[in-house]
C-alpha cells in the first residue's frame, strides 16, 4: 500500500437511479480499482453526490463535489492525493471549457484523476496533448449525451402532458374519486365527495383546522385511506389539493423522496367536487387565519370567546392582549400580555377591559363588520355577503398567483432558460394586474351598496343572536371572527385611556387645562387594511353607548 491519500466520487442524477445499480456499481468500481493499484480508500473517503445533476453543475455549485473542490483550492487536501471517479462524466456533463476548467483546478492542486472504466490517468505532474485531447472528446459526449437524454425526456414528458389534456393517463386519483378501467374514465364517489364539500364550506365558514378535524372524529366520519382518523394534517392537505377543482399536477420523483410539479396543472383533468370561487375563497380565508409577524394560527375552544384573536394589541406597549377567562362566573378579560407577565420593563398597565363590554362597544359601533349579511338573510344582506364573497376568492386567486411569481423569480437565478421564465412571469404579470382591477371593481361595488340604518333595537337583536348559547353560535362566531381578521389590520386596546404623563404633554401642547374631548377615559383604536381608522371611546357605564367616536379616511393622511 503506498501512503498517497485516495479519494473517490460516485454521482447519479435521478430518482430513478437510486432505485437501480448505479450507486452499487460505482462504489464496487472504484473499490475494486484502489485495490488493484495498492491504493487505500477509506470509506470516509468517498465522496456521493445522489441525485443531484452534472449537466447543470449542480454537483459543483451545491454538491458535495463543490465542498471537496473548495479544500482542494484552499490546500486542505494534500498534493499528489488521487481522486477515482468512474469516468469523467460523473464529474461534469457542461461543455468542454468549464470540464477542462474543473480538471485545470485538480491539476493545479497537484490532483491526479483516475477513471477505472477506461483505465486513463490524468496525471497532474504529466498532463500532456494527448490528454488534453481525451478529455475533451470524452467531456464533449458527455455533454452532448446528456443533452439528448433531456430532450428525450422533455418529449416524453410532453407527449405524456398532450395525453393528459384527452384522456386520463393512469388510474391514480385522490379519495373521492375512483377510476372505471373499462370506459378509462374517473368516477366521483358522492358520499365521499360530500365530505370534502362540507370540509371546504367548513373552512370558508372560519373554521380552523382543528375544529374542523374534531367535527368529523367526533361524528365518526371516515377519513379516505387506512388513517385512523382525521388529522390536521390531513384537513390542511385536503384543503390545498387543487385536484378538488378538477387540476392534475404533473410531477417526477426527486432523490429526496419527494414528488416535484413539472409544468402548469392541467385543468379539467378529473371532475371538480368544489367550485373555483369556493377553492380561492378557502385559501384567502386560511391566510387570513394566520396572522402576527410569526403568523401564528387562532386557537380557539368552546363558543369562539374571543372574536378578535391575533388582532388586538395593547396601546401602551404594542403587545398582545390577552384573553383571560377568570372561571366561576366571574367573566372574561382583555389584559396586556406583557403586564400579566410581569414584564415592568415594557407595560406597566395592569387594569383590564371586561370582554363581553369590549365586545358589546365594537360590535355596536364598528358598522364596517357588516353583521346583517352575516346574520340575516334579507336580500340586501345577501346581496353584500355574495360580493364580500366574491372579492375573498378574487384575493385567493392573488395570493396564488403572487406565490407563483415568487417562484418564478427565484427560479430565474437558478436556470439557464431565462427566455422561457421571463415569458411566464409576463403572463403571472398580467393575469396578476386583471385581478387587481377586478378586485377592485367589486370593493366599488360594494361600498356603492347603501346599508340601511338600523333600529338600536335591531343591533341589539343581531348581537344577542351572536352571543347566545346555543350549538350554531360557534360557526356564526367563527364567520365573524374570520370577517375581522380580513378587513383589519389592528385593534389598540387602551383600558386607562391616555396615561398621566401623556395627558399633560397634551394639555401643555394645546394650552388648555381641560382640552375638549380629551379625556382620561379608557378607548380603542381600529385599523383597517384599507387604510382608515376609527377611535371608539365608549361610555363607563354603558358599553352600548359612547362618548367620543373619530373617522380617519385614509385619503385625509396623505402628503
């Protein structure tokens, strides 16, 4: 055995070649080829590369080939240490210049690369024309091998696709769904299908995963497969898997294990269970139910207690509000978290706002909510709730399309065919702008629909009915609650009003002992995404009635 340290490299590309011969084979070769030569391979030694490509360079620039060449560059790896591959190829399948590039960086580095197929020896003390000239005739097949096996691959894969678009092209297909081998077409199976219906009206409703989930244990109701019942995990697939509307993803199996899309969905490919409207609805609302800068996921329990999760804030410190449920008929609180915690050094604002109270004043005097075309069923109500409806799934079809745009952005840094993404990222442009306007087209709709004034009484009605007891109140609770959380940004909680401190430095500004509507008196503020805001300062002693409401029309606080 000599004491020149040995290396190896073994690489495939696809999926399907880790389920053959390819990473035995190459391990065997280059074994058996170091002991051949009295050569010492240590199995540390090896370097693999699995699944990860050379025509693109990805072993190179994100592989393990890529760490073995920066020690080589920084003199971590000694001179005159060999590096057996099976032949060139594993190590680069990009053009002559760049391969001769990477066999330059081994020879400068006192490298010498042995292919065992083919027994030559790229010396880096005697590297002369003659291997020069093999090289670059091997690493020229290579390349334009691999060229060929992507074009083969990219027919194949589209002749695969142009059938698709006719007929279906296998039995696979989700739950719902079964497949009649003798007229080749998918069958939807209605009693499934009812189920994933009503988990998507669920879901538009405001209903979480988890409440969603503990529905169907709780009813007994199957899930498809052999799990042993329902999960939110599988509530959230379900709820993300585009097949409801009838697309197929085409898709190839990666290294990883894993399964990555190839080209656009194709549409109408199995029969559609849930209507487009209802899908992009369902998306809007399950972003709009992640909310915080850690967009953290509503939990909520019993009747929904609190409507305004995740968007309420403490005035004085910014932090979340709490809702605490004192027990034993002693009610419920909003309290500064960060209070409640003792945290002195940020909000020293202990005294708390009686939930149903806050509730009572908002509900009372936040008319932008809309409670009638929750609540009631009148034709102008429905009317709203329909176009409210309308505008949540043209916000659903944005945010699918932004995502989309996303990707293709991040996908132009990382290939080559920049013509092909910058025209698909022109189309996303367009379809993205369409979809604005439209969006817009409805709000104007909308805000042009005159509501009615009504009667005290009757939004006393309205509010009762959403604060009962009964087993219905938790949806109608829950449609609120997601309402909120689509129309606003923030709620500032203020339970002491303006403090000591900030009263006088008021005062002293405007000169007045007693400046008038400015008292010490508890209030809240609203944000709305639209950018308005409304201040509420409800009366002491009767949270149905007020003592100061301010409009801010986002059209007033530009410069």
């Amino acid at each position: 055995m000599t004491t020149t340290t040995t290396y190896a490299y073994v690489r495939f590309s696809s999926e399907e070649q880790s389920k053959g011969d390819s990473l035995r084979r190459q391990i065997e070769g280059v074994t058996e080829y170091a002991k051949r030569h009295n050569l010492e391979l240590l199995e540390s030694n090896i370097i693999q590369d699995l699944g990860v490509s050379a025509f693109d360079g990805s072993n190179v620039s994100k592989g393990n080939l890529g760490k073995f060449l920066e020690k080589v560059q920084g003199g971590k790896i000694a001179r005159g240490s060999i590096l057996i591959v099976e032949s060139l190829d594993r190590l680069s399948r990009l053009g002559i210049s760049e391969s001769q590039e990477l066999l330059r960086t081994f020879r400068q580095a006192g490298i010498t690369v042995r292919t065992y197929v083919d027994g030559h020896v790229y010396n880096a003390n005697e590297f002369g024309l003659i291997d020069l000239v093999v090289s670059g005739v091997k690493q020229a097949t290579a390349n334009e091998e691999s060229i060929k096996k992507q074009d083969r691959v990219k027919k194949a894969w589209d002749a695969r696709r142009e059938k698709a678009t006719k007929e279906p092209i296998g039995g696979r297909c989700p739950g719902w769904l079964t497949f009649n081998k003798t007229k080749k077409q998918f069958v939807v199976d209605q009693g499934k299908a009812k189920i994933v219906q009503k988990i998507f009206a669920d879901s538009a409703a405001g209903l979480g995963n988890v409440a969603i989930m503990r529905r169907l244990n709780s009813e007994n109701i199957l899930p498809f497969g052999n799990s042993h019942g329902w999960y939110t995990s599988s509530i959230a697939k379900l709820l993300a898997n585009r097949a409801v509307i009838g697309e197929f993803q085409m898709c190839e199996m990666v290294a990883t294990n894993r399964r990555r899309p190839i080209g656009d969905p194709i549409p109408n490919y199995y029969p559609g269970i849930v209507s487009t409207e209802l899908f992009y609805k369902v998306q809007q609302c399950r972003k709009d139910r992640l909310v915080g800068d850690h967009k953290r996921g509503i939990r909520t329990t019993g009747n929904f207690a609190n409507l305004f999760g995740g968007i309420a804030f403490c005035t004085y410190c910014n932090g979340p509000m709490l809702y605490e449920d004192k027990g034993n008929g002693r009610g419920s609180y909003f309290l500064c978290s960060n209070a409640r915690r003792g945290r002195k050094d940020v909000c020293t604002v202990k005294t708390s706002w009686l939930y149903s109270d806050f509730e009572n004043s908002f509900l009372h005097f936040v008319e932008e909510v809309d409670l009638e075309s929750i609540l009631n069923a009148d034709a102008d109500a429905l009317k709203r709730a329909k176009i409210q409806n309308e505008i949540a799934s043209l916000q659903g079809r944005l945010s699918s399309i932004t995502d989309n745009q996303n990707r293709a952005f991040d996908l132009l840094t990382k290939t080559t065919a920049t013509e092909f993404v910058a025209k698909k990222l022109d189309e996303l442009k367009t379809e993205h702008d369409a979809l604005v306007k439209e969006i817009a087209n409805r709000e104007t709709e909308l805000a042009s629909l005159t509501t009615s004034k009504v009667a005290f009484s009757e939004i006393k009605d309205v509010i009762a009915q959403l604060q009962t007891k009964n087993g219905d109140v938790y949806a109608l609770r829950a449609q609120v609650a997601m309402k909120l959380r689509s129309m606003i940004d923030a709620i500032s909680i203020a339970p002491i009003g303006i403090p000591d401190a900030e009263l006088k430095k008021l005062m002293k500004i405007v000169g007045e002992k007693n400046p008038a509507g400015v008292i010490n008196q508890r209030f809240f503020s609203v944000k709305f995404k639209s950018g308005a805001m409304k201040d509420i300062m409800p009366s002491p002693t009767d949270p149905t009635d007020y003592v100061e409401i301010a409009i801010t029309d986002p059209a007033d606080v530009q410069d």
